[in-house]
C-alpha cells in the first residue's frame, strides 16, 4: 500500500484518474460499482468519449475519397490514429499498421491472406496451451483446409509456457507460432522476445496476440522483433470495434488483400483489378472511422499516464490483491506465473463461478464469470470455469477491498 | 436482493441434491449442455405406460442448475410424459413473463425470482431442456440452452 501511496505522490493519482471514468460514478443495486473485468473491455475515459462526440457532431464524413473540407477533416483524424499506433507500437512507418476490427479481426487476418498463401500440406503452426479461442480457431480452419498440423506448446501448473517442450515441437516444417503476449484467462505474461527468436531460429514467423499486453505495458514490435502483433481498441480505453494489426511491411506486401471492395484497390475493370499500396491494401469498405479516432484519443491518454507507470501502479495492486485473496480459506488462485498482468482468476471450494458472479454483482462488482473464451485452458486445470477479477489502473485496494467482503458474503450465503 | 434468488430451499437442494445418481435400469436418458458455463447435466428416467417411474441426475453446476434438477426430479414422478411437458411450459413460463404462477408448479415457484436475473434463466432451465430432450427420444448427443 505505501507504494501505492508513493505512486500517487508521484503524480500517479488514481482518485484523479477515475474522476476522468465517468461510468465508475455510479452505483449498482445500490452499492458504488466496482468494476473488475477490465479485461473483458476497459472502461472510457472523457477524452475517448468526447473524441468519438466530435467527430459525431463537427467532422463527420467519409475518409479518403471527398475533396471537401469535412471529408478532409475525418481523413486526417483518422490517418493520424494510424500515425499514433505506429509510436504506441514502435513500427518502423505506418504502412505497417492496419486497421482492424480487433485482435480477433487481426488473427484471422494473417490466418486468411498469409495462411493461405503460405501453409501447405504438412506444415506445422504451433499455437500455446494458454490461448483464447480467437488464436486457436483460425488456426484449426486455416489447418483443415491445408491438411496441416496444429501443434500446442504445453504450461505447467502455474500456467507459464514450458519453454524446452516448445523447443521440442520446432522443426523445419514450422511455418508460424501464434501466441498471446499475456494470458487472458490466467494473466501468465510470456517472454514475448525469447519464443519468438526461437521460431526465428527454426525458420518460423510469430504472430503475438497483444490483445491482454497493450493495456499493461510498453510494446515495441521492433524490440521484440514479432512479424504479426495485434491488439483490440475496447481493451486500451478505446471504443469497440476496432483494432490494429501491425506486420512487417515486407511479409504484407507479399500477402494477397484479406478482403476486396472500396479503398483497397487501385484501378478497376470487368477483366483485372490492382491493389492499392500498403496500408490500405488491407483495409476495403468504409471503415469504423469514429472507432478509429476514438482509439487515437485512448493511445494519447495511456502514453500520457505512462504505460510504464501504468504497469508499475499494476503490479503493486496485483500484489494486494493477490495477498488479500490467500487470505481467503478455501479459494484457490488460478494461474500462479511468476511474470504476471494484473488478473486474478480463481476458483472456491463447492462455490460454482456463477453464483460467486451474482452474488458479487448484488453488491455492486463487476467480475467476470465463465471459461473466459480459453476452454483448453479450463481443462487443464480440470474446471469448467472461474471468477476473474481483472485490475486496471483505475482500480483501488479499496476496491480489492470490497471484493473481500464481498467474496466473504458469498461463502456466507453458500456455507 | 439476492436472498430472493437464492432462497432456502433452493440453497439446500443446491447443497444437498436429491436423486442424484446415475440410473442402471433407465430407458430415457439425456445429456445437457450449457456452453456458457460449462454446466453439464446427465438426465435419466424411467417411464412405464407413459408414466415416469423414477427420475434421476448427475452433473456439475451452479447452485440454481443444481436445485433445479433435484427439484425437477422430485415433481416429475408419478407424472405422465404431457403432464411432464405441461409442466416445462409453466416452469418457463414463470422464468420469463409475468404471468402469476399456477399451483401446479408446487415448490417449483421458489424459482421465480430468477426472472430478476436475466443472465441465470438457462441455468434454471438446463435440466428441463434435457427434460424435453429425454421425453422426445432424441438421442443426438447433448441438448444445448442455446
């Protein structure tokens, strides 16, 4: 706590962070909402939300095609989001950011246009243990339809990655590895940098679902030198619906478009279409051009907190957490990595996750409930769900607090 | 608040279900599925004349999925497969409209209070869905609330 205290002295101050929330000001059945599934989707801030109102009110219009001053006002302000991506992601130029409609979006993608092209019949594609169905099921479809193999990188019991079995299941006929950078299920952060020089060394691409990382900490695509990294909007503070994929600009010029239509050509006829160049290649029909400019507000805000700041604020509220639920008797933490994002997922003897969620609920908290789109993962902890409870840097140990009693009130009534 | 979802005799058949076990003599069985929490449910019976004899569950699940079943197996002996069926639409009924709840229900009503809670209705009507499943014959694999 007195790091917390020291953060807030530092001009890390939660209290002023969430007057900017404004639906943290609200109470639920009520109690004050105590919002706890920020990896579910995370909260907006006024910046985001006024963001997307003006462009509603003053500069709506279609981008990159009228030469009137209204469409010129919505192609800059969505081209400059792409421009703030580049930075928030440390790519090389901004040919190298797509827009999508979400990490989701930004998998199949890659799946699709690379995939396609590139796996053949008895290829490899390594995946993890650790996976949200998003990175597992394109990856099944795409290995279908090529007869290749799917692969899976194993975890031991606190749910870290096993590094040696991975290095086991690399081979020359691994084409791609596809992981996510921090765990939705059970918050386990993978060495992003390490799995991805090994697939290097075996002549594989990565793919890196950043979908749970780009909330939390400092990406750079360069330092981590990943082929393929995408993350959603609604989990950056930004609206949904809209996402970014970075790739290396060699590998997507050399990929065929995901999708035709508007915006992504060059010329048209009845007998032959080209393309447009990159980025655009990948981008056909009107896109979500207010989620765009609302998500360049969501990446001004966090590079504004600090994305190391933030992580730092985390990580000591992770700690509180994580000490004040032990306390518990009878709950069990699942997903115990020593590297680990701010996620607390877990299980109460005889409890099932969904009663523990409604009755959580009734006191005005938020988690959430379920198999958290990761059922492999379940399995191999042998539940069929959790409750998770996942911090954001506008949650409070008051908060963490609440949750306690809260979780007390639940064995009160289950005993 | 939540007492009226989780009320007494709901917490103990949660706690403490009734005719859960599985059925060596059966001649109706069905699996049931909820892919949103992973509840599963295994449904047997055994119908003579058109009349169910014995009835019986094991499965895993949240408190109102649980004492669901054990109360659906408690009022479904002695009772014909339409009285059965007649009974699922008066359970449902009484989950989703505001229709007052008929005296045929009995101890069933206690589960009124999740109209309130949106969320949990397919809880509280797995059991009946494999109901359904296990009464019609259909022996496809599992019934799923979705």
């Amino acid at each position: 706590m007195s790091t917390l205290t020291k953060m807030a002295s530092a001009g890390f101050d939660v209290e002023q962070i969430r007057a900017e929330f404004p639906v943290l000001r609200q109470t639920i059945h009520g109690k004050p909402l105590v919002y706890l599934d920020s990896a579910a989707t995370a909260q907006k801030p006024y910046a985001v939300i006024e963001a997307i109102r003006k462009f509603h009110e003053v500069d709506c219009a279609n981008i990159h095609r009228g030469v009137h001053e209204l469409s010129q006002r919505s192609t800059e302000a969505y081209e400059a989001t792409r421009v703030k991506a580049k930075r928030f992601l440390n790519a090389r130029s901004t040919e190298e950011v797509i827009f999508v409609r979400g990490a989701t979006e930004g998998i199949n993608l890659v799946a699709s246009s690379w995939g396609r092209r590139n796996v053949k019949e008895g290829d490899e594609i390594i995946i993890s243990a650790l996976e949200h169905h998003s990175n597992i099921v394109p990856w099944q479809i795409l290995a279908e339809e090529k007869g290749a193999k799917l692969r899976v990188i194993p975890m031991n019991s606190r749910g870290e990655l096993l590094l040696e079995e991975y290095e086991k299941l690399l081979n020359p006929r691994t084409r791609i590895v596809a992981f996510c950078h921090v765990s939705n299920a059970l918050g386990t952060i993978n060495p992003a940098r390490e799995m991805i020089e090994m697939a290097h060394r075996a002549g594989a691409l990565a793919l890196v679902d950043g979908a749970q990382a780009a909330p939390h900490m400092k990406v750079d695509v360069q330092a981590l030198d990943a082929d393929f990294y995408t993350f959603s909007g609604h989990k950056v503070c930004g609206p949904t619906g809209i996402g970014i994929l970075y790739g290396k600009a060699e590998l997507l010029d050399a990929m065929p478009p995901y999708q035709g239509g508007g915006d992504m050509i060059r010329t048209v006829t009845f007998e032959k279409t080209t393309y447009n160049d990159l980025p655009y290649k990948f981008e056909a029909g009107t896109p979500n051009i207010a989620g765009g400019i609302g998500l360049g507000a969501a990446l001004d805000y966090l590079t504004r907190l600090g994305l190391d700041a933030i992580a730092t604020y985390e990580h000591h509220l992770l700690a509180y957490g994580t000490e004040a639920l032990s306390q518990i008797s009878g709950l069990r933490l699942i997903g115990t990595a020593r590297q680990k994002a701010a996620v607390l997922s877990f299980v109460i003897d005889g409890i099932h996750p969904h009663d523990i969620g409604t009755v959580l609920d009734r006191q005005g908290i938020a988690v959430r409930t379920g198999h958290h789109c990761a059922q492999p993962v379940m399995d191999a902890f042998h539940i069929p769900a959790t409750t998770r409870a996942s911090l954001a840097f506008y949650n409070t140990p008051a908060e963490i607090d609440a949750l306690v009693a809260g979780l007390q009130k639940v064995k009160e009534i289950f005993s | 608040m939540v007492d009226e979802l989780y009320q007494e005799i709901i917490l103990d058949h949660s706690k403490r279900p009734r005719n859960c076990r599985s059925m060596e003599d059966a001649n109706r069985k069905a699996e049931g599925y909820n892919p949103l929490c992973g509840d599963r449910l295994n449904l047997f019976l055994k119908v003579e004349n058109g009349v169910v004899q014995d009835a019986s569950f094991v499965g895993s699940g949240c408190a109102i999925s649980t004492a669901s079943a054990s109360l659906m197996t408690e009022s479904l002996k002695g009772k014909s497969s339409e009285e059965a069926l007649q009974l699922l639409d008066r359970f449902h009924q009484l989950l989703t409209s505001d229709v007052p709840p008929g005296k045929e229900l009995g101890k069933l009503v206690v589960f009124g209070g999740v109209r309130e809670y949106p969320a949990r209705v397919k809880c509280a009507t797995l059991a009946w869905h494999t109901l359904k499943s296990a009464l019609n014959g259909a022996n496809a694999g599992p019934v799923t609330t979705e």
